[in-house]
C-alpha cells in the first residue's frame, strides 16, 4: 500500500443544500478535502464528483466555486478557513469562454492582471505558463483560430493564473476524442502534482476518465423512501479512497483488471442514483 497522510483541510462543504424554485437539488452534501502528503513527492491532490446526468453535479460544482449561494450550509477553503466566494477558485466550464477578441496571450494576461499588478513577473508567469501547456507558438492566435483541446488548455492556464491552488473542471472529457481524452487526462495529473496544494476538482459523469486520474471518488446520488421511490436532494451516497485501493497514482491504471472491475462497480450503481 502507497506511503502518504492527510494533513489540513483545503476544502470542506458543511450540510450543503440547494432549493431552486421549490425543488430540492442539493441535500446534506458533506465532503472534506485534505491535502495529501507523500514521502518524496510533490502532491496536490484530484477528486471526482461522479454522477448520472440530471443529479445536481453542475449546480454543485457552482457552489463549491462560489459561484452560487447555498440555500443552508456552507463551503470554506484554505486554512485557516475562509468562506469560499466568486474568483477565490478557478472554473473551467464546459464550453471554456475565452475573450474571442483577445489572442491567447491577452487571455491570459487579463486572468494574470488579476494577482499580479508588475508587468515584468506577470510576462513571465504568462511566459512560463503558455511553455508549460505547450501553448507558446500559439500565443498571438485567436481563440477562433484554436482546437476544441487548445481551448481548453488556454481556459485552464487563465484559471491557474488567477487561481494558484483551486481549478474546478466542469465535464473536462465531454466531447473530446479518445485521445483528447488521454491528453487532458496526463495534462490535469501533471498540474496536480507540480505543486504540494494544488486540488483539482472534476465534476463529470465519464467514469473511466476521471478515476484514472483521481486520489479520491464521490459518488453523487439520491435517497429513496421504503417503496423506492426518489426522496429529492442529491447527496453523497458512496466515498471511494483510491490511494487505500490501490488504484492511484499509477500510469495505465485503465487497462489493469483491478482497475476495470471497480468501474464496473460503479457503473452497476449507476442506475440506483
């Protein structure tokens, strides 16, 4: 079993619900995300919120980014803790708005201006971050000149730009193709882990994508009553520790049968949420 310890708590959701016009989407959400400390690694740490279609994962991932106010509970991050609001998080959305009339570099630079007033660090953070997402022979293109995946890295590096330890990723697989998929899988793990508080939070329903790459899995799903029928609310039904299973940290870990048997586990649950 992997070497590691939990140490502070970088993100906790507390008796979270959401009421939107009379119906209940959010009930009781809880969760806890503490950083992960590994002997000889640099780590931050990638949690899935998974969920079918239709489950309140999105109206979630608003919340935890500040970008919606609970109707009870609430979610603080960082330590000491501090009310999470609108800015204090990166947020990658599924269609990665970009200013069209702004090059990538301008992008980015209207995220930098943000936490960085001296125009000689923000160059050079820019600099190091179109490097680091391989983005720097398209620095003075348009987004309309980009790929879908080009996109998507530009929305992500604007986001780290503004946010250095919290990105929330909104269905980051949605629409991509296989090897997109595997792009944006490596990409993410390498953010995570190019820095000790970095914690990625993937809100999708792609299963396979996102345990790939994840330390931990939350399991989003409703309660029923004693005749099955759906008590409204989503809450989190099902915690998976992948450290503890073995399924963390690990190159390939989609094509071993350890790997594929949990998937179909949680694919059986599916239909219960």
């Amino acid at each position: 079993m992997e070497q590691y310890a939990f140490a502070s708590t970088l993100l906790k959701a507390e008796n979270v619900s959401l009421n939107i016009g009379g119906n209940q989407i959010l009930k009781d959400v809880n969760v806890e995300i503490k950083d992960i400390i590994r002997p000889g690694y640099k780590m931050g740490q990638v949690v899935g919120f998974l969920g079918p279609s239709g489950i309140g994962k999105t109206k979630l991932f608003e919340v935890l980014a500040g970008l919606l106010e609970p109707t009870s509970g609430k979610v603080t991050i960082n330590n000491p803790a501090i009310p999470v609001k609108a800015g204090l998080v990166g947020v990658v959305q599924q269609n990665y708005p970009l200013f069209n009339h702004r090059t990538v570099y301008g992008n980015l630079d209207v995220a930098a201006k943000k936490t960085c007033k001296d125009a000689a660090e923000r160059k050079k953070k820019i600099d190091d971050i179109l490097n680091r997402f391989k983005l720097s022979d398209k620095a003075t293109l348009y987004p309309a000149q980009l790929s879908g995946g080009q996109k998507q890295r530009v929305a992500i590096a604007q986001q780290l730009l503004c946010s250095e330890n919290f990105l929330l990723l909104d269905e980051p697989f949605s629409g991509l193709d296989p090897l997109m998929v595997e792009e944006v899988g490596n990409m993410l793990s390498e953010i995570a882990h190019s820095n000790e508080l970095i914690t990625i939070i993937i809100v999708s329903h792609d299963i396979v994508s996102t345990a790939s790459i994840a330390d931990t899995l939350w399991l989003m799903g409703r309660d029923r009553d004693a005749k099955g029928n759906i008590i409204p609310g989503s809450k989190i039904k099902h915690t998976y520790n992948l450290i503890d299973k073995g399924l963390a940290w690990q190159k390939d870990i989609d094509t071993k049968p350890e790997f594929l048997d949990f998937v179909r586990e949680v694919k059986g649950m599916f239909s219960s949420l």
